[in-house]
C-alpha cells in the first residue's frame, strides 16, 4: 500500500526551540507539499517541491523553512518556534503523470508550541 | 484569486438519508477535482477524483460530480451510516498548476 508517513502524531515544543517535521513518501513523487489545518482556516500551503533541491514559498511561509535533499523525503522546518505556530500540519504528494492528478495525504503531525 | 466555498458547514442526519454536500470555486476554470474525507486528529483520505475530461465520478455510495461552467460540484452520499461520520473537504486545482486549493469542510454528523 502505498504511503505519505510523517514521522510524528503529536509533537510538544517550547517557544524559541528549531523544529523538525519530516515527510516520506514511498511512491517516487516528483510533488510534495507541506500544508498546515486551522480550525475556520481551512487547510493553507506552507511550502512546496516538484523536485529534488527545488523548492517554492506557498501562500503563508514566514517562520519556516523546507528542505528537500532525497526525493522521497521533504522536511519542514521551524528555526524558532512561536506559540502561533501551534497548528495541525499535513505533508501531502503527487506526480504530475498520474491521471487523474491528486494528492496522497499523510496522517499530519499535531505540534502544539508552549 | 481562487477561493473555495462548501456549503453547509455542518449537518446533522438521520442514518439512512441520502444527502449533498456542495463546494464552489470562484475561478471555474477547475482542472482536477478531489474530495476528500477527515477523521478527527487524522490525515486527509481521498475519496474521488475527477480529472478535466470527466464530468463525474462513482465508487460504492458516493457519487461526486463537477459543473465547470459554474465552478461547482457536488458530493452525493447515498443511504447514509454512522460510520460517514466526518469532515468532508473538496479541492481543485486550474490549468498550468499542480496545486490543489481547499475549501474548509463541511462537517458531517450521521446519527443512529
């Protein structure tokens, strides 16, 4: 079975603490994406990549940073984390040859920063 | 910008009902289409896919359709059971790009 794993559920981090969020992906995608869920914000895109190396700012990137060394993994980076930061994150995949085109999701990690 | 509506943002059922779960995009230029369901605390579980050349897609009680002449689609469930008990969220992306824009669920409650 195919699969997006994030590599924790539940995370707990003090304020000013780097963070850490990996995404592996074992279906060779070109495509992943990091996403984070709000409760009346619905999900909105943090950063992304369509390949090894690359990588582009979503819509809400300040305070984090991305990085993708390996093709299967892309890992999210908080250099000081803040308690606005307190969020559901999603790491999400794709290829742009798979007709039709969709996202594969992973179980999202639950970082709360006190 | 794209923006994307799902209306209600809540419902309540009795089990057994046959119910329409709506969503719609300001730019109706949608390329792809995905709907998506979400336990509580859980990942996004993807339950239908309809690409640009489709207009709707089935599997098991679930029937999703798109109408890109209004930017609109809607996800029917049939016979409902306790067990559809989650968030539904639709996504679609438009031409020349691989990234899906969501709306923010409608939350669905099938009671017993």
């Amino acid at each position: 079975d195919v699969k997006v794993t994030q590599s924790s559920r539940y995370l707990v981090k003090r304020t000013g603490e780097k963070v850490f969020l990996e995404c592996v992906q074992d279906m060779d995608h070109e495509n992943m994406f990091w996403y984070r869920q709000d409760p009346g914000l619905g999900l909105r895109l943090i950063y992304f990549s369509y390949d090894v190396k690359m990588k582009e700012k979503g819509d809400i990137p300040e305070g984090y940073s991305v990085s993708r060394e390996k093709k299967e993994r892309f890992s999210l980076i908080l250099e000081s984390a803040s308690t606005n930061q307190t969020s559901m994150y999603l790491c999400a995949s794709s290829s742009p040859a798979q007709v039709p085109y969709g996202y594969t999701f992973g179980s999202g990690t639950r970082l709360t920063v006190v | 910008k794209q923006e994307v509506t799902q209306i209600p943002a809540a419902l309540s059922v009795p089990e057994g009902e046959n119910l329409v779960l709506n969503c719609s995009f300001t730019d109706s230029a949608i390329y792809n289409l995905q709907w998506f369901r979400q336990d509580p605390g859980k990942g996004l579980t993807s339950l239908l896919l309809i690409q640009s050349s489709q207009r709707e897609q089935t599997s098991g009680r679930l029937n999703a359709s798109l109408d890109k002449s209004s930017g609109r689609s809607t996800l029917y469930i049939a016979a409902s059971q306790p067990g559809d008990s989650a968030t539904y969220l639709c996504a679609g992306t438009t031409s020349g790009t691989y990234k899906y824009i969501f709306g923010t669920g409608t939350r669905l409650k099938v009671l017993a």
